[in-house]
C-alpha cells in the first residue's frame, strides 16, 4: 500500500513538472512570436534627407509616395547640405537623392563615405553647374564680366551658402578676379530674381545647374568657364546610410535601379512648378510613366 502511495506522488510530481515546462516552452514560443511579428515595422520608417532645390524636392516627393505605397513610412527632411551630410553619416537620415560628383559634393563624400553607400547615378544626362545668364545678355564667358560690371550691378545671385555650387562660385570669383558680390539666398529667392529681371529683359548673373525646370521656362545660356572653377561635368548620385542598406535590401535594390533623363526630370519638375503639390505632382507622374516606374519596383 505504502509503495502504490509513493508510486502515486512520484506521478503526480512528474505530471506538474511536464505541464510547467510545457506551459513554460509554449510561453517563450509566444513570446517570440510577438518579437518576430514586431520585427518588420521595426524597418518601415525611412528618412529620406533634401536640399530644397528643384530636382532634389521632385525625386524626393517621388519616392515618398512609391515607398509609401508598398507600406512604408517616409519623412522628408529639408536640410542645408552641410548639415545633410552629418545626420546621413550618423544614421539620423538614412537616404540622399542628390549628390553630385566627383566635383560639387566631393569633400562630403572623403569626409563620410566610410559610413555611406553609393546607389549610383540616376541623371542619365551629364550634369553640370556654373554661371547663368540670360541668352539676350551679350557675353559668353566669365571672363567678361568685370568689363560688364555696371550691368550686373556688380552681382552675382546664388543660393544657400553650404551648397556646393556656392563654394565653386567663390572659387571662380578668385580665379578670373572678378569685382563682384555673390549673394547668398536660396533657390525660390533667386529664381524670383531671375523672373523679374528676364520679364524687364535686364543683365542677371545666377548660380545655375542641369537638370533645372529654368531652362524649359526661360531662354538661358552657361557663361563658358576656361579656367573650369566650376569644375567638368557631373553625375547625380544616391547615398544612403550603411546600416540602412543592411536593414533595407529591398529599398536599396529599388533605388539602385531608379534611372531619369532630362525629358522624364524635367516633365516632373515642370508639374511642380506650374503649381501643383510635388506629392500630387508625383502621383500624376507615376500615372503617366507606370512602365518605366515598374522597372525600378522590381
């Protein structure tokens, strides 16, 4: 009798036990469940960082709305190129969609690429930056400027002073010696200029760059740059954070397909500018270009 009663507790004792595991292993089981089911969303915020020029705000926008329709969320921030750079380095901002190299934003690139990828070139045209002026004005090349001074008011409109274009404009102020003043503004502050100088068909010198929608509205011209202060042609390029690639294969594969030229830019730009919302602007682009749009999804 006293061996069936021990027989009977030892029973009981391994019955608790086995339910306490079994309860314990389908416990940690849902546990992780929940992390696995949390994992995903934990990659589904991109910041994606802009200078507020022309293409960059396009392409941007363009992106925040195709991300956005495959789930993810996207906040665009507007920075000065100077403190863009930092916040991609440290992770802060994962993508940039318009570096031009190996020229204007060389020295960014030295300075943090150790922390950054190339997604490589999305202009298919070759882009270029330097002095623009009407195409009535009677000069051609920045070396005639000083003998034209009074014309030009002895100034030269440009834009934010962290932007690349603004360094290699002080740089050519150097080299040819020029007796002029560049102001320092912003895209929108100069292109107002550039409108009300061109409808009063007066002398205006500007920072200017391709691709721009400027060339569509107005007839413009490069003055020609011997000395090339402002460097050769360029390419645009999009970085983004090294830990984001990592975390964001998927995105990273999409970006590296996505491929403009001047014609597809440049429709896209003139959307905006004609005064549509660049999000609005974007979806009617992606309606309006669904094959090419398709090839970057893959």
């Amino acid at each position: 009798m006293r061996l069936q009663k021990s027989r009977w507790k030892r029973i009981m004792v391994w019955t608790t036990v086995s339910l306490l595991m079994v309860g314990l292993v389908a416990g940690c089981g849902t546990t992780s469940k929940k992390q696995n089911a949390s994992a995903p969303g934990e990659n589904k915020t991109i910041n994606i960082g802009y200078v507020n020029w022309a293409e960059d705000v396009a392409v941007s926008n363009l992106w925040k709305v195709l991300l956005e329709e495959k789930g993810y969320q996207v906040n665009l921030k507007s920075l000065d190129v100077a403190p863009l750079f930092v916040g991609l380095n440290k992770g802060d901002l994962n993508v940039f969609m318009d570096s031009w190299l190996p020229i204007t934003h060389q020295s960014y690139w030295d300075k943090y690429k150790d922390n950054l990828d190339d997604y490589g070139i999305w202009y298919k045209s070759d882009a270029k930056i330097g002095l623009v002026v009407p195409n009535y004005v009677d000069i051609k090349s920045i070396e005639e400027l000083n003998a034209k001074k009074d014309r030009f008011n002895g100034k030269i409109i440009g834009i934010d002073p962290g932007a690349g274009i603004m360094n290699a404009t002080n740089k050519a102020v150097v080299s040819y010696g020029l007796n002029y003043e560049v102001i320092q503004s912003s895209e929108a502050a100069m292109m107002t200029a550039l409108d009300k100088a061109y409808r009063n068909q007066e002398w205006i010198a500007v920072t200017g760059w391709s691709p721009h929608w400027m060339f569509a509205k107005y007839n413009l011209k490069y003055l020609e740059d011997p000395k090339q202060a402002y460097g050769k042609a360029e390419a645009i390029h999009t970085l983004a954070n090294k830990e984001f690639t990592k975390s964001n294969p998927e995105v990273a594969n999409m970006l590296k397909l996505f491929k403009l030229d001047d014609q597809q830019i440049g429709s896209l730009e003139s959307l905006i500018n004609e005064g549509m919302e660049p999000q609005a602007a974007a979806k009617k682009w992606i309606a309006d270009n669904k094959d090419l749009v398709d090839s970057w999804m893959k």
